[in-house]
C-alpha cells in the first residue's frame, strides 16, 4: 500500500470524449497498480460550458467500465464536497489567503473577465480595502513573478521549463466569485491530497504557473504525469486531431456502435502505454497488475478503428454464451432462438451492428441469383445440383430429432453415397436455404436454426428454380 492518491477531474461539458476516458483509466490504473485511492471529482465552476445530462453521462461512463472511485460525489469522502460548484467558499478563503501570502490581488478594472494587464497589482492596501468596501466588483488575478523562470520535471514528457515574464497574472476568482480551473485545480489537488496529478499534456504548458501558486502557498507540489496527444486516423489514412469527423469519439458512440466496454478500456489502455510483454487482450485487472507509469510514451497515439474492432472481437470471443446472447438481443428484431444465433455468430463478428445484415437471411428467404449454386472449388453444377436438393429433401423429411450434429450426420452419409464431396452437398444445401454466398454458420448449423418447416419450404423452392 502506498499514499498514492489520484483523482479524474471531468468538466461536465458533453460526451465522455476518447481523450477523458483515457485519462479517467490512466488515474485508475496508477493508483490502483500502486495500492492507492481513485479520487472522482467533477469540475463544474464554468456555468457557460455546462450541459445538462453531462455529469451523469460520466457516472454512468465510470460505471459500465468498471473504474469504481473510492471517493466521489455520492461516494463520499474525508475531502468532500467532490463537486466544485459546491467548494465555492472555499476557494474564496484560498484566495484570500494567497492575496495576503502576496500571490495574487484584487483586480477592479472594466475589462476585469479577460486576461489583459492591467495596473491593479500595483495599487496600494488601502485603495484596495476602500474599493472592497465601496463593493466594487473585482476578480483576482494570480501575481506571476516577472524575471526568472519556473520548471518542474513530468514523469512522461521530461524538464520542462518557461522564463516567467511570459507568464500573464491570469485570473482566479472570476467576478461572479466562481473560481478559474487553473485556481480551482490546485486548491483541490492540495486539499484532497492528490499525489500524482495524471492528465493530458494540452495542460503541460500551463502547469509551471500551478506550481507557482503551489510555491505562493507553500504546498507540495504533486507529481505530474501528463499523457500524449491522441490523433484520429481519417477513412483516407491521413491523421488529425481526434475529432467527430474521423468517426464516432464518444463512449457511448462506440457502445452504440457495438463495440464492448471491456474492449474499449483495453484499446484505449494502449493509446500512451504498452505492457513490456507483447501481450494485447487484457482485462481491467490484468491492466491494474501489469501497468507502470514507466511504460506511458510522450508521443502522440493513433486512435486506430481497425485495431479497436480488433480488439473487440477478441473480447466478444471471451463472452459466455449467455451474456453474449444478452448483448446480441437488441440487434435480432424477429424471433428467433438466441442461444443457438449466439453459437454461429460468437465468434463471427466483431462489432455487435454487424449482425442485422448478418442473419437478416434468417427472416427471410432473400432473392437471389440461382448462378450462386455453381461453384467449382465445391464441384456442384447445373448437373448435380436439382440431384442433390432432390436428394437432401428426402433425407431431411425423415429426421425427426432435428440438430446440428444429427444434421450433418446425415447429410454427410448422403454425400458418401451419392459419391459425391461433402462440400458439394453443403454449400447446395447453405445456397438453397440462405440465398447468401457467406452466412455466419454452415448448411447444417442454418438448418437447425431454421427449423424442419421452414426449412423443407427454402428447400423445396429453391429446387423448383432448377425445374
Ligand atoms: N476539468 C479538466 C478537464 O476536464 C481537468 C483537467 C485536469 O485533470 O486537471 O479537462
């Protein structure tokens, strides 16, 4: 066991995107490989970016991958609230302290909301209590250090180092008392104890000034673990920031799509970090025991479709027949006996929206084009082929207990004595009761599917196109 203390801070501002989820993982991974506490702590201070459903969006998320947070909203915790909009007052009060340790001052221009300078630093205890006391509306701006320069070392992307003049006094309280992400950030961090700040690097450049305000306060500053870009492959090949455009980027998108959520932690484990073995089908506890921080790279990722859908078949093929089946339901629109669908298709797709077009044969007989009976790597011709349907009807009228095995027994007995190839009499037979080149399933495995009725009805259609 270790203090290691992470936490997942999402802004509730739409979609679980790609790039949360990741980080959401990362945090998960970090603390858990290290015997330490997932902190969930929702950063809702900027009103105009909130969307309803948002949040719950994100507990649901949290809660179908199977990244459960020791602390969080609901949860609870010693450092509660865990939702910003809630911790008003106390950023308030941090602020008022960093304003006295020298860290920050009332800023009381007219263009106080944007980042401009101004000349409020330098304005005098007194003018500043009378403003105050006059209630004049203020924000407070962070004062940034205007020679030398601020670095710290990130555990992914090495020393990192910027001359402090080009640090601007951003803001931290806003004038409607709601504190700024980069004030709120670090207050929270500190008083919750975070001990591996873990993040994408679209906040590495700004964390130099975090650090200050860590210095301004005297507080430790946390380890840093910021995670690389993830890029979008387009249908074209090129790459580009991950975006609707290169397909769907949300959690849900991808569940809807029919893809597992198992099977998107596993992808996206690998977007920044690959186990030392070449190992690529992992489950969530498989990743908790093989994860290090050592093994996360600076370098973008590529979030890769093909791979991903690759990876999903791999997890589809781990499912159990039963929960397979579950899964399957929302997709089959007729009735049709589940279980014995979920034998042929288990290990046939790799995507869950494949299998309308998949079985939709099974509902109904398609047209198709009698030319599909002739193949030769089978040998069936325009010969043999009326013989064989002729043959099989026979045959299969007579089967009373109608399974796969007992199926096949018997269609293979017929093939030996018409002798004639096995192949010949199945894919005649998979023709005449499918209509479809490639079905998930053999001719046998189809027919049991079917059942004897309709099956014998397929058959005997299908024979008559050779009459
Ligand atoms: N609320 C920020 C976001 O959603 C969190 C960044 C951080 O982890 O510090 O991007």
């Amino acid at each position: 066991m270790c203090n290691c203390r992470t936490r997942f801070a999402p802004s509730p501002t739409g979609y679980m995107h790609i790039g949360n989820l990741r980080s959401a993982l990362y945090n998960y991974l970090i603390s858990k490989s290290l015997g330490g506490k997932f902190i969930l702590r929702i950063e809702d201070t900027d009103n105009k970016r909130q969307i309803k459903g948002a949040e719950q969006i994100i507990y649901d998320t949290l809660e179908s991958t199977g990244l459960s947070y020791d602390e969080g909203p609901s949860v609870g915790g010693d450092f509660g609230p865990y939702i910003q909009s809630e911790r008003k007052d106390i950023y308030l009060k941090y602020s008022k302290i960093l304003v006295d340790r020298g860290g920050a001052y009332y800023c009381f221009c007219k263009k106080k909301d944007d980042n401009s300078s101004c000349n409020c630093r330098n304005l005098s205890a007194e003018e500043v209590e009378n403003f105050l006391a006059d209630r004049k509306s203020y924000v407070v701006r962070q004062k940034m250090p205007k020679e030398g320069s601020t670095s710290f070392d990130d555990l992914v992307f090495g020393h990192i180092e910027v001359e402090n003049s080009g640090l601007e006094d951003q803001i931290l309280i806003k004038s409607d008392g709601m504190p700024t992400y980069n004030f709120a950030n670090v207050v929270d961090d500190h008083l919750m104890q975070i001990s591996h700040v873990v993040r994408g690097c679209e906040y590495l450049s700004a964390t130099p000034k975090y650090n200050l305000l860590y210095e301004s306060f005297g507080w430790e500053i946390p380890t840093y673990v910021h995670l690389p870009l993830i890029m979008g492959k387009n249908p074209d090949g090129t790459v580009t920031k991950l975006s609707k455009r290169a397909g769907a980027v949300s959690f849900l998108d991808l569940v809807n799509e029919g893809y597992l959520p198992e099977a998107i932690i596993n992808y996206i484990a690998f977007l920044g970090w690959c186990p030392s073995s070449n190992k690529e089908i992992f489950s969530l506890s498989e990743l908790v025991e093989e994860f290090s921080i050592d093994n996360i790279g600076k370098s973008p990722s590529i979030f890769d479709y093909e791979k991903l859908q690759w990876v999903n078949a791999q997890h589809i093929k781990l499912l159990s027949d039963e929960s397979f089946a579950n899964m399957a339901k929302k997709y089959v629109n007729f009735d049709v006996d589940l279980n014995k669908l979920s034998k042929i298709l288990k290990s046939r797709i790799s995507k869950f929206d494949q299998i309308p077009e998949m079985i939709d044969f099974l509902r109904e007989m398609p047209k198709f084009d009698k030319e599909l009976f002739l193949n030769k790597k089978n040998k069936t011709n325009e010969e043999n082929i009326p013989i064989i349907l002729e043959k099989s009807i026979e045959v299969l009228e007579k089967i009373s207990d109608w399974n796969n095995d007992k199926l096949f027994e018997r269609l293979v007995k017929l093939s030996d004595d018409m002798n004639l190839k096995k192949n010949s009499v199945m894919w005649a037979v998979r023709i005449a009761i499918s209509g479809k080149h490639v079905t998930p399933g053999g001719a046998t495995e189809i027919l049991e599917i079917l059942g004897k009725e309709e099956s014998l009805e397929r058959l005997n259609n299908s024979l008559k196109l050779w009459k």
